[in-house]
C-alpha cells in the first residue's frame, strides 16, 4: 500500500488467506450453528471450505485479510473494482474521468442501487463512506491509502466528485480495496456482527469462528448472484477441509496452502483444481541494516546463491510462479525480473569471498509454517554449497515472530509470504523488518504516483529495478498459487486472486 508504513497485516500467516492478527472471536447470531446455516440453505446451495475465519465482520476496526475475503464485492461493493487479471473496472460508478490537474475525480454513479435494508445508495453515500475514513472512525491502518483525499463533492444525486491534496496514481486502485467500500449511514454502528452493503449478497447467518452464509438478494441492482446461496465453512487445517470435500460437506476448499493435498485428486475426474496468480509473494529477507546483511555485496551474494525454482519445488510442490521481484504479474507495473539474478553459485562464491564474509555463519529465523520451513531448509542448503554458514531457528507463529523479526527486527535472515495487494513500498519503507532505506526510492515513488498513467508504471518499475537489482534489498523466491480444489461440477470460482477479495456472484452448481 503506497505509502503505508509497518503494517502486521502485510505479512502472511497461513500461505494464501490467513493473516497475522488476533484470534479474538466475538459471538454472533448465537442462535444459529453452522449446521444450522446448511440445513436451512435452499438447493443449489454452495458452501465452500477456508481456513482463516474472519474474527468479526469490521474491517474499518479490524486488520487481516480474512474480513475482506468474505465481505469485499459479496455484500460491500466500492465505486471502482479489480477483476481476476487484475484490470480496473466500473462497479458502484458506472464511468470516471479525471481533471487535467489530476486532483479532481468525477464518478458517474450506477442508478436503482440501494443497500440491502433498503437505503439508497447516492453521491451523498459516496461523501459520507470515503471521508469516514480519515476520521477516528476508521482503525485500520490501510487507511493510510486514503490520507490523499481532500473531500468529495456532490453537485448531483448521481455524481461525485473526489478532490485529492495532489495527483496521485495509486489513489484509484486503492478505492477497489476495503477503503473504498459504500457504507450507509444509517448501519454503520455494531459492524463487527452485521453487514449492510451494496452487493448481490446479504449476510443472513454467522456462527463466529465457524461459517457465514451469503444469500443471494431479490432486490440487487445488477445481475443477480448466480447461486441462490453460498455458504463459507471455516475449518482448522487443510487437511480438514479437503477431507470435508472427499465427504461432501462441502464444494469446494479455496486457498490450499497444503499443495501436497491435491495430488490424489490430479486424475480423479469427480474433481477439478485450479492454480492461478495470487499476491502473495515469498520474501527471503536479509535484514539490511544488521551485519553481514548490511554490505549490498552479501546480498547480492544471496540471490545468487539461491536456486529460487528449487525452493519452489521443495516448499510448494513446484506450484507458484517465479516473479524475481515483490510485485505480482496482476500488478500494473509488474515487470520479468528473474534474469536479474540468475542461479549462479560461482558468483555468489566470488561475492562473499570480496565482502570476507566467506565461511560465516548466518542465523536464519523462520516462522513455523510448513512452507516457510521446507523453504528455509532448501535456502540453507543452497547457501552452505557457496560459503555461508546458516543455522535455522524455528520461531512460533505468530507470536514470537512477529516479536522478534517485525517488530524489533531482532533478526539476519527470515522468509515469510507476504499477501497485502500493492505492498511494495511498504516492504521497501523505512523502519520496515528489510531494514530497507526507504529514502532511496521515496523521491522516485512520490513522482510517479503524481504523474501520468505512463509515467507511474515507468517510475514503479525504476523503484523496483533500484531496490531489487540495484540495492538487493531482498530476494522474492516466488509467488504463491491461488490454489483450490473443488468438485467437477462447480463453475464461477475465481482462478486469480489479484486482490483480498474472493468473488462469488458467479459461483454455481452445473
């Protein structure tokens, strides 16, 4: 998120949904289980299996990508949103435009769209929700991404108009995120336990820790939700949820963070998996401002010495995609940089030997997450062949690593996935655990989010090329699949997940 600083949230907990945040649950709708929610489901029914339930359903007060999986484009809908190849495209505005200023945002608003207790939705709306969140309402830190905003306009019921302090680029795509979610005024007290949107879903069941159940609206100002209900069904592993879908509990399990499950299902015709590109990009990172780390020598000696295709195979089961730098293929400015580093040990050898960190010993401090481990293992390995010494220290998730490695940066080298969309500069900001000197891409970052279309995706890149190639900040060993298994006759599930958001107006029984 441009410009944010630390955020817990960009870290991953669990390898495609899971977040690093508190697992404090609230009960809500009590009377109400999740078998209950099932049951009661009409047919043609969908109830999918995840991993990480949200811990309540607020996410203007409450961080982690959870919230937003189940919530975002399902019941809250923003002005803007971002479909499955990562394309900006018209949701709650039907049409946009921008001054030659760049500061001046005008939104055509769709007509008929009204919440669903039945509030209309109006530039009034748009007024309201998007200046709410620089106000203390608002405790989610990703509200950094709306700091830009002066006010919004409202010189028709069915225009706004957005007034930025200055251009900016990023602002936009930042309105398909959370930040930008319609909220009407008149439901915006008790959000943890209840959820009042714009979207072809209502939340008619939710059973805290357990499942939500999404009904389908009568009344939705677009094209209906295709299946009358979807039902999302939290279970403690993934070894659980697949063994609900072998016994038909449930539909389908989305965001397999276990790959090595599906391998059974591969020739198995009852069955489909799909594999696409995520945004949760695995960072082996070298803590910049602590020794032997802090010579750009050691570095690039690392991504050198890293055969990242056999880390993916060793902690992934092959499946992910190499990206050679934290900015994922859905992104605008995404750019092949796998050949900026080739697996060259010779290299690498020649490095630390220059630095006369030859033959050092290296603490390598890993999250106990299964991918994480078998990553770091393979890293090692790697490392020990051309001349680094490294010593693996397994860190309870999320407790101590968050402790130890984010926050106090108590830490030389560490390897997690890191899943919050657009989370470049945050990873490259100062006072981040990279120990990244943020300063020497600020400057260039502030000038392409104030320029033109083509001068943002020029100017990201030049901050990507500078701190990945240039300054070896840290080394991206590939990007996580969006990974799900399902039953042969389930449509409409999203491959890609360029965003938190999990769509699921299109899902549906054949």
């Amino acid at each position: 998120m441009p410009g944010a600083g630390p955020s817990r949230r960009a870290v991953l907990a669990g390898g495609v949904t899971a977040a690093a945040s508190a697992w404090l649950l609230t009960a809500c709708d009590a009377g109400h289980t999740a078998r209950d929610a099932v049951a009661a489901a009409p047919p043609g029914s969908v109830t999918l299996a995840l991993t990480a339930p949200p811990a309540n359903l607020d996410f203007t007060t409450t961080s982690g990508a959870a919230i937003p999986q189940a919530l975002m484009g399902n019941v809250y809908q923003g002005l803007v949103a971002v479909n499955d190849d990562g394309e900006l495209v018209p949701a709650l505005a039907s049409a946009w435009s921008v001054d030659e200023s760049g500061t001046r945002y005008t939104f055509e608003l769709q007509k008929g769209v009204r919440f669903s207790n039945g509030d209309e939705f109006t530039s009034a709306t748009v007024k309201f929700s998007l200046e709410r969140v620089n106000s203390d309402a608002w405790t989610n830190g990703l509200k950094a991404g709306m700091a830009v905003l002066e006010r919004v306009e409202t010189p028709d019921p069915l225009v706004a108009v957005a007034v930025l302090k200055r251009p900016s680029q990023a602002w936009l795509r930042s309105l398909a995120t959370l930040i930008g979610a319609m909220f009407t005024p008149s439901a915006v007290t008790g959000l943890k336990g209840a959820a009042v949107g714009t979207g072809p879903f209502e939340v008619t069941s939710w059973k805290t820790g357990q499942s939500l159940a999404l009904t389908r609206r009568a009344d939705y100002w677009g094209e209906p939700a295709a299946s009358p209900q979807v039902t999302l069904r939290y279970y403690a592993d993934n070894t659980t949820a697949v063994n609900a879908l072998r016994g038909g509990a449930v539909d389908a399990v989305v965001g397999l963070a276990s790959p090595e499950l599906v391998t059974p299902f591969e020739k198995n015709a009852d069955y489909r998996i799909t594999q696409g590109t995520s945004t949760g990009e695995v960072v082996l990172s070298m803590n910049n401002q602590a020794a032997p780390f802090d010579d750009v020598r050691v570095r690039r000696a690392v991504m050198y010495g890293v055969d990242s295709a056999g880390v993916m195979a060793t902690a992934y089961d092959a499946r992910g995609t190499l990206i050679g730098a934290p900015v994922p293929p859905t992104s605008p400015y995404y750019e092949d940089l796998n050949g900026a580093y080739p697996y060259d040990p010779a290299r690498a050898t020649a490095l630390l030997k220059e630095a006369g960190v030859y033959g050092s010993t290296v603490i390598f401090s890993v999250p106990d997450l299964p991918y994480a481990v078998a990553a770091s293992q393979a890293v090692a390995s790697d490392l020990t062949k051309v001349g680094l010494t490294v010593k693996i220290t397994v860190q309870e998730f999320p407790a101590v690593w968050l402790q130890e490695v984010l926050t106090t940066h108590n830490y030389q080298m560490s390897v997690i996935g890191h899943v919050e969309p657009d989370d470049l500069l945050t990873l490259l900001s100062s006072g981040y655990y990279l120990g990244y000197d943020g300063a020497r891409v600020a400057s260039i970052a502030a000038r392409a989010d104030a320029g033109s279309t083509e001068e943002f995706v020029a100017g990201m890149r030049e901050v990507v090329r500078t701190a990945i190639v240039e300054d070896a900040a840290a080394d991206t060993l590939f990007l996580l699949p969006a990974l799900s298994l399902m039953r042969a006759s389930l449509q409409g599930l999203p491959v890609n997940s360029p965003t938190t958001a999990l769509n699921l107006s299109r899902v549906v029984k054949a």
